[in-house]
C-alpha cells in the first residue's frame, strides 16, 4: 500500500509511516536513544497517535492556526515534511521579517496584513529552492516538487483574494462565507486523494508522497483550522 510503511534506504527519514519517521515517533514516546525503538513500532503506529503527533509537533508547533487560509495549509505541509523551525522560517522570509524561528507579534502582524497569494508562492518557491540544495534531490526530487505544486495549487484555491481583510471589534479579521468552505473543499480533495492512494490508484502530482500523511493533513486542516478541542483520535 502506498503511504503506509516504508523505509527507504536513501531517505535519511529511515522507517516512516503515515510521514512519522522514526526518530519523530522515538521523540515522542521519549525513547532515547531513538535507534532503540524498534522499526516495528513505526509499523503499527495506529492512526489515533500519528494524528496526535501531527497536532502537537506539527500544526501546534508553526502555528498553523494562526495564518491565514492557504498560508496555514503550505507553512504546515512543510513543517511536516522539513520541521516547524524551518517552515516557520520560511514563512518569515517570505514576509520580509527577521528570520530566527521565533514567532512574535511582528511576525504575527506582518502575516496578518500580507496578502495570502503572495506569500504562499513566496513560501513555495522557497521551500522548493531548499530541497532542491539536498543531495538526495536526485531520488527524491520529483516527488517532493509535485508535492509542493500539489500543496500550492490547493493553498492558492483557498486563500482570500481580498488584500485589505475587514477587521472586526476585538481584533478578529472577518472572513468570507465563501472562504471558509474553500476550506473544507481544500480539504476534501487532499482526503480523497488520500484515499485514491490508499485504494492503489495513482495520481501523478502526488507521486512518492504518503497518502497516510495527506490525509491526517486533511483532517487537521478541517478540525484545527476552527481551533476544536476534539482529539485526532476520535476521528
């Protein structure tokens, strides 16, 4: 089944299921050294822990939710794939912001006021410019590029077309009926094309990627996004 378990030798992740490598899943569980958890745990890594990992490490970590629709979606793809660290750095340069990792109220502010196309090609463009500086580019090069364009083109599908966002009382920026369902429509093909993937049929612009991995991403996006409590688990 493509997206479940793999461990490919020139992938430095090593044994990943469901894009939880084992070094993340030995992190997690506070197994040091991570070589001491055994390559059978990541294999029957339930979806209930992966999903848990995702919100906590991932989503939490770059702040996902407090981006607009669209930046959330490409700045949490690739804290997934690269680390919250480097993503959240990716984003404050494309804002034009001091890049240290650290996300405070100038990069908040600048974030809210920038218009979401701009910074999520910004966001893209760099992120494809940093893998394609990795020696395993060769290997894993037109999986990853086709996973950026495939991120993008849903971020882009998303995000608000308006430049100056209404800002309601207390500081909320208004967002548009129309929107907030690109949201869910966003969503709803990174789901389906999860499950295309889990079923064996392949989809080309998802080629190497994991469709365990797109498919928890969906459903972060749906749950997170809104900022419910509910656990991943009980998905």
């Amino acid at each position: 089944m493509r997206g479940g378990f793999v461990d490919h030798p020139a992938d430095p992740g090593g044994a990943t299921n469901m894009g939880i490598t084992r070094k993340t899943l030995a992190r997690w569980r506070k197994v040091s050294p991570w070589t001491d958890l055994p390559k059978s745990e990541v294999q029957n890594l339930s979806r209930a822990e992966a999903g848990a990992i995702y919100r906590a490490d991932y989503w939490d970590a770059c702040h996902a939710g407090d981006w607009k629709l669209g930046v959330d979606l490409v700045v949490f793809d690739y804290a997934v794939n690269s680390g919250p660290d480097r993503a959240i750095r990716g984003l404050q340069s494309a804002l034009g912001v001091v890049v240290d990792g650290i996300v405070g109220p100038v990069t908040l502010e600048t974030a809210r006021k920038a218009d979401a196309v701009r910074v999520i090609n910004a966001v893209c463009d760099g992120r494809l410019a940093f893998l394609r500086s990795l020696s395993n580019f060769v290997t894993f090069g037109r999986g990853w590029t086709n996973r950026v364009a495939s991120v993008r083109a849903a971020a882009l599908s998303a995000a608000p077309k308006f430049s100056n966002p209404i800002t309601l009382p207390g500081g909320v920026e208004a967002m548009s009926a129309l929107s907030g369902y690109k949201t869910y429509i966003v969503a709803a093909i990174m789901l389906l094309a999860g499950l295309a993937q889990v079923l064996g049929i392949d989809l080309p612009a998802l080629d190497n990627g994991s469709s365990g991995s797109m498919m928890l991403e969906a459903l972060a996006i749906i749950f997170l996004r809104k900022g419910l409590k509910a656990d991943l688990s009980k998905i």
